[in-house]
C-alpha cells in the first residue's frame, strides 16, 4: 500500500544555499601553491592531515526523522567520524591574501543515525575550503565550507522502505558550512573545536526528498606534514578595474514530474519516472571587485515532462488527453543574480521568472508543473581561462528544490 508523502521537494534550501556556497570540491582542484619565495608576502607551502569526531541533533524537518518510521522513534541525535588531507596557501596568489590565507582540501566521513534499517550508514566524499575570518598568530577564527556526495543511504522504496520520505536515493548531495576556533597546541600539532551545520538532498532529481538536515558540536586533531610558515605580511591587492563578460551555458538534468500523485494507484508509476530537462543560458555580467560580480539574461528552457503532466491531467478530469507539441516544452525566463570569485571558482546565485511556457493545472486546479517564480544557486570552475563546467541546484519558494543542472559555459569578455 502506497504511503502519502508529506511533499514532493527538499524542504532546505537554506541546506542548499549553503550548498551552494560551498567552495570544496571546485577549490581543491585549483593549482598548488608555487614554491617558497624570501618575499615577506610569501610562505611556505605545506600540507596537513586532520581528524574530527561530530555528535549533534537531526532536525525535525520531515514525518520520518520525527518518528512516523518503521522503529516508531524519531532520529534525532547523529554521530560522525572524518579524517581530511589539506592544503594551507603560502600567499604565493593574489587570492591568498585576499581569503586571509585559506585552506582547502579533500576528505571522507562516515555517519551513524542508529537506524541502519530505514537509513543506512551514510558515507560522503567531499571537498572543502576554509577561510579564515581573523588570525591572532598562531590561533584563528575558521569559517569552513564542504561540498561533495553521499553514499550508502537505504533509500525510500514504496514496498520495503516507504516511510523513508526524507531520502530518495540510495546517493545525495553532501553539504556542509560551520564556524570553529583554531588553537596551537605544539610545534605542529592544532587543535580545532566549533559546530556546522550539515544537508544531504538529491536536489530534487528523485522525490520524494526532504532531505536529512543537522548541527553538531565538532572536534579536530590537526597535525602539519610540514611545519605551517605564513608570510610575514599580507600583500596589498591593487584594485580591481570593472569590466563587462557576456556568458552562454548549456545545463542539462533530470525531474520528476510536479504533480503529486501519491493517492492515485493508477498513476503513482509516473512517480519514478525521469524527465530530462535542459537550459541554454545568456547572461551579461559586470565584475566590480575581485571577489564580487552581478549579472542579468535570458534561460531558454526545456521540459520534457510536459506531456505527461498534461496527459494526467485530462485523465483525472476525465477529459480526452490533448496532443503536446514540441514547442509546448520550451519556456523562456528572465534570471538576474550575484557572482562570488575565488580564483578560477564562481558562486552563482540568481532569481528568475519564466515568462512565456504552458501551464498545466491538475484535477483540483493546482499547478502541476514547477511554478514559474525560482531560484537557482550553483558552482562553477573555469577548466580554462573562458571555458567553465558547473553544477546548480534550481528550486522554488526559496526552499523546494526542483533539479540539478549540470553545465557548460564559454564567456567573452567585452
């Protein structure tokens, strides 16, 4: 018997702006520091490994973390054990010194929810970057974020596992941003205590997905490979001379249909069903700081579920199903955001409003595709020096996200 999910999108989005903020994964790619100089604005490259033990709560942001789950108690409480090799600067870029001599790196942790049956015992790979708000020599003031993929969820199924609303698929997103106090404790040794805040999603691409959100106290051990030497001073940056970019990317991704359908056995099959969506986005940008650009386009978009949404429709309201054309799956929007830059690596965060589609309304008069007015919030790493390849999350109503888009860009500069 089919269970009724609470919703069909990720609740969090404050999970996926975080997400999106994250820096990890596009950072660690970036090229490593160049080799020691005597300048006082340059360091000395060096490498640590560290280790972290997390213990929190699970946020109540779904019936099944509340406890409507087959042990009949809410998960409430997580534990976590990570090790992570990074990388500390040495001032030898411009961006160094711009970050207060950030970090970044890769790691691995492994979850515990005390529910292996219903959830699993998550595991994530992930990328993340540290940056340092203040220093008072050797002790510092940490803001880190981390962006990678989970494994190893037991993920809802209608017949073996349906109370699991909160993850869709057995892989999700891993996203993650906390704030912690750096303390030397020998020649190279550091320990570091705080709290972050952790989401795991599918961005929508398999529903249902509300998502699994916590915070929790954290502890490392770090330990220096090579003794840490930061420069002396930090550089000072010229300003930056604004200038103007004109942009084109082409995202493609899956959905799930809009429509809930959860109550009809007779078309609940359509609820697995994947659609491919896509965008071919124009965007003129004005970069007028070396960390900070806005841009205004167009999205022409392309929804491949429209037919069945429409078909549904007319089913439900006992009506003959009307043909859909291939111009009834294109829609074109308006987006206008923000851009933050590290290095080769963007933020992107935008609003957009599709002005011209097909609507389809369902049996009770609901939307039954994703409603005009959304968000979108996203990385992107410039392989190149004009060639770039990201990944967004679109959403709506600041919270409920849609779909992943994974894209390609080319920029000029004008």
């Amino acid at each position: 018997m089919l269970r009724k999910a609470p919703g069909h999108p990720c609740r969090s989005v404050a999970a996926v702006l975080v997400a999106l903020l994250c820096h990890g994964v596009l950072i660690a790619l970036l090229a490593c520091p160049a080799a020691a100089d005597p300048s006082p604005t340059v360091g000395r490259n060096s490498n640590f490994l560290r280790a972290g033990y997390q213990y929190g709560s699970v946020l109540g942001t779904n019936d099944f973390v509340k406890g409507d789950n087959a042990a009949g108690r809410p998960i409430d409480t997580f534990q976590m054990l990570r090790l992570e090799f990074g990388w500390q600067t040495s001032g030898a870029m411009d961006w160094h010194h711009l970050y207060n001599f950030p970090s970044f790196g890769l790691g691995i942790n492994a979850g515990d929810y005390a529910n292996d049956e219903e959830l699993g015992k998550p595991t994530s790979l992930y990328g993340f970057f540290d940056w340092p708000v203040k220093r008072w020599n050797r002790n510092a003031l940490v803001f880190g974020l981390g962006f990678g993929l989970t494994d190893n969820w037991v993920s809802f199924d209608e017949r073996t596992n349906p109370y699991n609303v909160a993850i869709g698929a057995g892989r999700s997103v891993y996203i993650d941003a906390g704030l912690n106090y750096e303390l030397a404790l020998a020649r190279r040794w550091w320990l570091q205590a705080g709290f972050s805040f952790t989401h795991y999603s599918n961005g929508g691409s398999q529903q249902p997905n509300w998502g699994i959100n916590q915070l929790g106290g954290l502890l490392f051990v770090k330990y220096d490979l090579r003794e840490r030497q930061l420069p002396a001073t930090r550089r000072t940056i010229a300003p930056y001379e604004p200038r103007w970019e004109l942009s084109t990317t082409l995202a493609m991704g899956v959905r799930n249909l809009a429509m809930d359908l959860r109550d009809d056995p007779e078309f609940s099959s359509y609820l697995t069903k994947d659609y491919a969506i896509g965008n071919f986005t124009v965007v003129a940008a004005r970069q007028f700081s070396h960390m900070s650009r806005y841009n205004l386009g167009l999205d022409l978009e392309y929804d491949d579920s429209v037919a069945d949404a429409v078909r549904l429709a007319d089913l439900q309201a006992g009506a003959e199903p009307e043909s859909v054309s291939a111009w009834d799956r294109l829609g074109l929007g308006v987006v206008g955001g923000y851009e933050h830059v590290v290095a080769r690596a963007q933020l992107l965060v935008q609003l957009g409003y599709t002005v011209l589609r097909r609507d389809v309304t369902d049996q009770n008069g609901n939307e039954a595709r994703v409603p005009r007015f959304y968000q979108r919030l996203g990385l992107r790493y410039h392989v190149l020096d004009d060639v770039y390849l990201g990944l967004n999350v679109r959403f709506h109503d600041f919270s409920r996200a849609d779909n992943l888009e994974f894209n390609l860009g080319y920029r000029w500069w004008l």
